[in-house]
C-alpha cells in the first residue's frame, strides 16, 4: 500500500467514464486506486477498503445515494454523473451541513475548454438579443439534453436576468411537437445524437445582422480527465458543495 493521501474508490468504473478514470487515477503518483466499484457492488467496499475520495461517474438514478453514502461516512466526493437538479442539490446541501469537514464537487462537465465556453457563454448572453443551445452527442447517451447544456443555460438565463435582457423573441406558432427544442429557463436546448460523436456544444447567440457561435468539442474522453485530477486534488480542502469546476478556476472574469 503507498503513502498516497488521495486514495481514490470509483464508481461506475465499468463504464465509457469511468473506465479512463480507473487509469487516470492509477497513473497519478499522488494518488492510489484503492476500490474500482461496477453496478451491482456493496457500497461497503468503499469504507472497507480505506477510501478517501470518492469519484462517482454512473448513472442519474443511482448517483444521488451514491454521493449521500460518501457524505455520511465522511468522504470527499468528485461527481460527473448528469442529473443533479436543484431538488437533489438541496438535499445534498443538506446532508453536508451535518458533516461540515466534507467536500463535494458536482461537475457538469470536466473538460476545462467546456467550463471556459459555458462562462463565455453566460457572458455573451446578456449582449444578444436571441441566444439558443445545440448539444450533440453520442447515441449512448442515456439523458437529454446533457448536463453541461442545462447548466449552460441555467447560467446564461441567470446572466440576462441580472442584466435586464428580455427573453429570446419567437413567433412560432405552430409546430410538430419539440421542433423548437426543450426550453430550460427560457433558453431553447437542441440535443442532437449521432453516432461518431464523443461530446459538443454549440451556443448560438443573435443580434440584428450578426451571429457568435461559441463551440466545444470533446473528441476523447481523455478531455475529462484533467479535470477529475483537478477535483480530486482540491476536493478536500473545499469543504461543503461546489457546483461546477469553474469553482475550482480563477477564470477571472
Ligand atoms: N462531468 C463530465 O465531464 C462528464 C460526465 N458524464 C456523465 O457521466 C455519467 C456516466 O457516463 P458514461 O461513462 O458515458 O456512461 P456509461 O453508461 O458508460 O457508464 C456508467 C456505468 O455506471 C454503472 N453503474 C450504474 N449504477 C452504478 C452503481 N450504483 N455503482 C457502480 N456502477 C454503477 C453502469 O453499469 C455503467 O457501467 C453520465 O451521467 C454522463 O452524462 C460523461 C462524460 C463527461
Ligand atoms: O454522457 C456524456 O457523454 C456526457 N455527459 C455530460 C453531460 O451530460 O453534459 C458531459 C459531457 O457532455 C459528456
């Protein structure tokens, strides 16, 4: 066993994520992959095996016990996984109030050119007159529209809010159902799936007589990875939720 003060229990390390975690982990000198957990395992295995930090990349319907179990016992927890609605970070919130040294980073998207496009994003929003998401991904993607394009325009919506901007304008009226996408705070999110794709983003925004298209492209899920390093390093000394790596960034602005 090393000395390493990160020792790390995946969660969904069968799978597309959680798989390139399981490596990322092992080839971090820092760090040591002490339990690698498929659906199925005992939660248990995490405290039996000595964990310290948990990295929890599964699915939306098992990750919220997943990250309350880590809470309870005391672990630090890196969360990937897609489906944290306000209602689930209000009970985690919640939770970590009752364990005040625990941190817990919900990570909508860990590739840092994504983190940059969504602040780019939310900053430009409050300049244009109409402003729509495209998000495009791989056809085994079992959400949509993905979590980095909810988040995305939660904070887009936020930013024109604050800024007094009216909401897009649109005089559909008629339509086949879903044409126009689904609305996530008065945002339009198109979610596009085709095989080939990895994980991309388009946020256009609009004014009379021109366009800015603000893309990001993950074509490997080595992009994540970085990231999940990154949480797992700073996740301890954050205690209490963080909602996005960009908490973990000086993007300065
Ligand atoms: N934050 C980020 O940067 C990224 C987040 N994601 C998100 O991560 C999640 C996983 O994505 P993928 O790896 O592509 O999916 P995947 O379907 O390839 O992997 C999920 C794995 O979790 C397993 N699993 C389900 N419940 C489990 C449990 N209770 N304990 C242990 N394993 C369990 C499944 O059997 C499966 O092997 C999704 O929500 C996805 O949207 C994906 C890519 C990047
Ligand atoms: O399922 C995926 O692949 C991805 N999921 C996350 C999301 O829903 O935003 C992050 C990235 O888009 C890849």
């Amino acid at each position: 066993m090393s000395n390493a003060e990160i020792r790390v229990a995946v969660l969904g390390a069968g799978g597309r994520m959680g798989s390139e975690a399981v490596k990322a982990v092992q080839a971090a000198e820092d760090m040591e992959l002490v339990a690698a957990l498929r659906r199925g395992d005992s939660l248990d295995r995490i405290t039996e095996a000595g964990a310290t930090h948990v990295v929890d990349l599964t699915v939306p319907d098992s990750t919220e016990e997943n990250v309350r179990f880590a809470v309870q016992h005391g672990l630090h927890a890196v969360v990937g996984t897609t489906g944290w609605d306000g209602e689930r970070l209000q009970r985690l919130e919640q939770e970590l109030a009752q364990q005040p040294e625990v941190g817990v980073l919900i990570a909508p998207n860990f590739a840092l050119g994504s983190v940059l496009a969504s602040a780019f994003a939310a900053t430009a929003a409050r300049y244009f007159e109409s402003a729509e998401i495209v998000e495009l991904h791989h056809p085994n993607k079992v959400d949509a529209p993905s979590g980095t394009a909810v988040r995305t325009a939660e904070l887009m919506a936020a930013s024109r809010r604050e800024h007094g901007v009216a909401p897009s304008p649109d005089a559909t009226e008629k339509q086949i159902e879903g044409a126009r996408g689904a609305v996530v705070e008065d945002i339009h999110v198109h979610a596009v799936r085709l095989r080939g794709l990895v994980a991309h983003q388009e946020v256009l925004l609009g004014s009379a007589g021109e366009q800015l298209t603000i893309r990001h492209d993950s074509f490997d899920r080595a992009s994540f990875m970085p990231g999940v390093l990154l949480g797992l390093r700073t996740v301890g000394s954050r205690p209490g939720l963080t909602h996005g790596l960009d908490g973990y960034l000086d993007l300065g602005f």
